[in-house]
C-alpha cells in the first residue's frame, strides 16, 4: 500500500527528489563543456589611413582528454587592428591541435575537473535523497502501525462499553423483579458514562493518527476510508538478529555511509586537480593552414607558466588531507554507532518480545477473572464494582499488549533503518 503511494508524485517524495534532480542537471550540463563550439567573427573597419576586412568561422571541440581541436576558414584582407594575419584573395583553410602538455599526463583537465564534480555533487545529492527518503518511509511505517494500534484500541473501548450497556440492560431487568437495590442502576449508568468518554478520546486519537498517515499519502481521510480497510496490528519479524550481519549490511546498503564515501572521492579528485599547481603550465598548439591562393603553411605555439613558490599547493594539498581525515574519522564514528544502535535495539526487541509473551498470559488470566466475577454478580454473590474492575483490568492487558506490539514494530523499523534494509511496503 505505502509503495503505491509514495511515488515521484507524491509531494513529500518529491520535495525530497527535487534537490538530487537538479545535482543530476547540473552534472548533464557539466558536459556542455565538450561540446563542439562554432565561432564566427566578422570585422570591417574603414579608419582614415587605413582599412580592412576580416572573415573567421570556426569550429572547436574541447576533448575530455584536455586537448582541444579546431578546424575553420578565415580571409583577412587589408590592415589587420589587432593581427598581423594576411591571406590571399580566396582566403584559407586551418586545422590545428593544442595540448596541455601536464594535464595530459596528470589525466585531469579544468574541463575535466568540472564535469567530475558536477558527477561527484550529483552523487552526493543523491545519497542525501536515499536518506530523506529512509527517513520518511520509517515515519509513515510508524504513523501506519500507530494508526492500526488506535483502531484497536476504538474497538476494545467500544467492546468495554457495550458490556456496561448489556449489564445496564440485565441489571434493570433484575431491578423490575426485586432482585437488585435500585443503586444498581445507579452504578452501571455512571460506568456507561465513563467508558463513553473513554471511547470519545479514542475515537479522537484515532482520527489524529488517520489524519497523519492519510496526509502521508496524500490522501483525505474520507478516501482513505472508502478504499483501505485496516487489519489487526500484528508483530514485524526480522529475518535476522545477529549483528554481526546487520552491520554487514548497514556497512554495505547505508546511504550515509555512502555519501561519506564519495565526499572521499571528491576531496581526492581535487587532491589530484591541485597537484598541477606543483608543476608549469605548459601548452603546445601546432595549426596547419592551406591558403588558397598561395601554398601551405603551419604554426608552433608554446606557452609556459612556472609556478616559483608552491604555497598554494601545500596550503590545498594540507587542507585536503584534513578534509579526507576528518571524513575517515566521520565515518568510523558513524560506524561505531550503528553497532551500538544496533545492539541496543536487538536487545530491546528482545525484552518487547518476552513481555508480550508475558501479557498474552496475563490477558488469558484475566479474562477468565473477568467471567468467573461476572457469574458471581449474575447469581447476586459478587459486586458490581468488582465486575468493572474485572473488566477494566482485562482491557488495560489487552492495551499494554497493544503498547508493546507498537514498541516492538517500530523497534524493528529503526533496525531496518540503522541497517539500510528495506522499510515496509
């Protein structure tokens, strides 16, 4: 039933989406930084002394290896404002290539770098996504089972009252015929009262705990209604309780965790981006052009940056290594508390079990109490008073039984959920 509900329609679901939809955006519009660029320039100038005409359309695709090529065709007659470029009449054709000499060998790029990022973010987001998402299955498997424990407990309430309305009924009977003090009446119409207001209090906590868990699925509760009928609350099963296990999976299936892990992978993608801050800036551009009009012809560019001091290198590199341990520590932290969390939450699941296996006993014990003190007012040797007590004891069992299938079912969701096991469906 939750399945079906919590889809990307859903407006918690999508509020908790919405976040990791644009880090997934951004990382597809990350790679717009290869994409094929196309540039057109066109200069015409008519100066006093001087004059001249320029055509360039190229076209230059950026490769993930850092290199970047270009092809194109230009015509430049006349003086030229910024150039000294000549061509002949027909103009000429251009292909070249230019390489970053460290960046190919350190295999990063700015480009590349970027785009990684962009990966790495949207990764990030979408761990935090699979934890929201957790988080609000865990609250709606809850606010079920808690709606589920109010729906019973309208119904024992209703049952506690329609036994004071039987007893009400017999005791008027028994009035008519001189069998009982007229206090009697008295008596039973007092316990009907109390129990009325018992069951209204009931009825209210039940239409709080179905408000909540419709708004869940986004739902009115009238819908909700009309389309679900609810069963009886049973006890959640785990289909293991060792922890040694549950830590296995926590360590394998946790989003958290995993989120940690690729915050490492991040700090040591920009370990390695800032390592050619150690080294020169060395780019090497050859472009081959064929004038039309003339012959063929090329062009060798180098340029080069030497970094003399290395304090941005060190300070990065320090800083980085600070981040990736603090992260370590972050996640070995987390670690150690799953397992304690875990362990803490199998023995209380344990303790939840034995008491209701203590309860169920108590319930038998008193609802035999119960009759045997209701055959004993029938034949006029009990009281009255003793008969509701009865039943109010038989009802408080029934309730703290109630109590601990709630405990124990949403103990075993926060194991589900420590573990990075699936939660309800």
């Amino acid at each position: 039933m939750i399945d079906a509900y919590l889809t990307s329609k859903n407006p918690f679901v999508a509020a908790i989406n919405g976040r990791a939809d644009v880090a997934r955006s951004k990382a597809d519009a990350a790679k717009g930084v290869f994409d094929t660029q196309l540039g057109v320039k066109y200069d015409n100038k008519q100066y006093p002394v001087s004059d001249g005409q320029l055509t360039d359309i190229t076209l230059e695709k950026e490769l993930q290896s850092g290199m970047t090529l270009l092809a194109g065709y230009r015509k430049a007659e006349g003086v030229q404002e910024y150039s000294n470029i000549k061509t002949g009449n027909d103009g000429e054709a251009r292909i070249g290539v230019k390489l970053p000499v460290i960046a190919l060998f350190s295999d990063t790029n700015k480009q590349l770098y970027r785009y990684r990022t962009a990966s790495l973010n949207a990764t990030l987001e979408q761990c935090g996504a699979q934890v929201r998402y957790r988080q609000l299955r865990y609250e709606v498997a809850s606010a079920y089972f808690t709606l589920l424990n109010h729906h019973q407990v309208r119904q024992f309430e209703q049952t506690l009252l329609n036994k004071a309305r039987r007893r009400h009924s017999y005791i008027l009977k028994k009035i008519t015929v001189g069998e009982f003090a007229p206090i009697e009446r008295l008596e039973v119409e007092r316990q009907i009262l109390h129990r009325e207001q018992r069951l209204n209090m009931a009825d209210t906590k039940y239409e709080t705990a179905l408000q909540k868990f419709a708004t869940y699925l986004d739902l009115d509760p009238a819908t909700f209604t009309k389309r679900f009928s609810l069963p009886v609350l049973q006890p959640l099963r785990l289909e293991t309780d060792d922890t040694s296990t549950l830590y296995r999976e926590a360590k394998r299936r946790r989003p958290d965790l995993k989120r940690l892990e690729t915050e490492t992978s991040l700090l040591s993608l920009k370990q390695s981006y800032s390592a050619i801050d150690r080294y020169p800036q060395m780019d090497v551009a050859l472009t081959g052009v064929h004038d039309f009009e003339y012959d063929n012809g090329f062009k060798i560019a180098l340029n080069m940056h030497f970094p003399i001091e290395q304090r941005r290198y060190s300070g990065t590199q320090k800083a980085i290594q600070s981040g990736k341990t603090a992260v370590a520590m972050t996640k070995r932290s987390r670690e150690l508390m799953v397992t304690a969390s875990l362990s803490n939450l199998l023995n209380t699941q344990k303790m939840l079990l034995q008491n209701i296996d203590s309860v169920n006993r108590e319930i038998e014990l008193c609802t035999e109490l119960e009759g045997a003190e209701r055959e004993r007012f029938n034949v006029g040797e009990g009281s009255q008073l003793l008969v509701n007590q009865r039943e109010l004891d038989t009802l408080e069992a029934k309730l703290k039984r109630l109590d601990y299938l709630l405990k124990l079912n949403v103990t075993v969701l926060q194991i589900k959920k420590e573990a990075g096991l699936n939660i309800g469906s």
